[in-house]
C-alpha cells in the first residue's frame, strides 16, 4: 500500500470522523496525521508478521519487534523522512534478525557494543518528535542501557540483533 494510498484513506477517514462529531474533535489535519501514523503501524506490523510466518520463525520475529520498539521507545533513534522508508526497512530489518544465528559468545560482543552505543547516543533525536522534557534524558538512557543489559541473562541472537540495528539508528551521522 503505497504512502499516497495511506494519505489518501487518512484524510477520508478524519474528514468522516469530523462530520460525526464537528465540535468533539481534532481539526482534519491532526486526526489525519494521527490516522496516518495509525495505518502506517499497522500495515508494518502485518508485513512483519506474514514474513515472520512464512520463514517459519513467526514467534522470534515477534520477540524481534518487542524488543526494538521498547528499546526504541526509549532510546530514541533516526527518522527517515518519509514513513514508508520507515516501514520499508523495518520490516527487512526485525524480519531478518531470527535469521542471523549467533554463538553465545557472538551474542555478549554484540550486546556489548550495543550497550557502548546506547550509552554514547542514546536519546536519540526525540527533541521535536516526543514531549519529554531534557531532565528526563539521563533517565532514558538508563533505562535504554538496562534493557539491553537484559540480554546478558537471555541471551537471544534475536533480540541482540534488533537492538544493534537500533543502536546504531541512535548514533547522529550528521555533521555539526
């Protein structure tokens, strides 16, 4: 479903809610914007599902996606500018994790370099796409590094995997 399609549906669908109920709602453009991050979601998370279905490794995947989208909540990360990329690449990337085996050992060098990243990036550009404000900085990045810690004990090649493909998305590769 292409991003215009999305757009499209978001805007008929705030412009029905709208009439519905005129003085009880958001202007179209808020409810639209809130629809298309709704649909957006949604349509991520059945591609990632059919896919993790049809490789066989549905609840691995799904432990993949828990995973990267509660250190993520977090963590903070890139945004790419359009949501389909966004999309896009998710799915390959949560997809192909319970794919990639790794030794124990493989396991705790990567977990490693994951918490080194998180404790040197992370929050990541959440200025300007979350209400949090800066005090609370300290504490995300404590609670970023605790959850990745957590794969110490688990130590689940999925779930470290997810959580590089998201520490990297914390390092800013933008020149100051």
């Amino acid at each position: 479903m292409g991003q215009k399609m999305v757009e499209a549906m978001a805007l008929r669908l705030a412009e029905a809610i709208k009439r519905i109920e005129p003085d009880r709602t958001a202007s179209i453009a808020v409810m639209k914007f809130s629809i298309e991050v709704l649909m957006n979601t949604l349509i991520t998370l059945f591609f990632i599902s059919i896919v993790g279905f049809l490789t066989g490794a549905f609840g691995k995947t799904m432990l993949g996606l828990g995973a990267f989208v509660l250190l993520r909540f977090f963590s903070g990360g890139l945004h790419l500018s359009k949501a389909i990329h966004c999309s896009f690449l998710s799915v390959i990337l949560i997809s192909i994790a319970p794919h990639i085996p790794l030794s124990n050992t493989g396991i705790l060098i990567i977990g490693g370099a994951n918490l080194i990243l998180i404790l040197a990036f992370a929050p990541s550009n959440i200025e300007g796409h979350a209400r949090i404000p800066n005090k609370y900085f300290p504490l995300l990045k404590l609670v970023s590094a605790l959850i990745v810690s957590i794969n110490f004990v688990f130590l689940s090649s999925t779930i470290v995997m997810v959580q590089l493909f998201q520490a990297i998305s914390t390092i800013n590769f933008k020149r100051r």
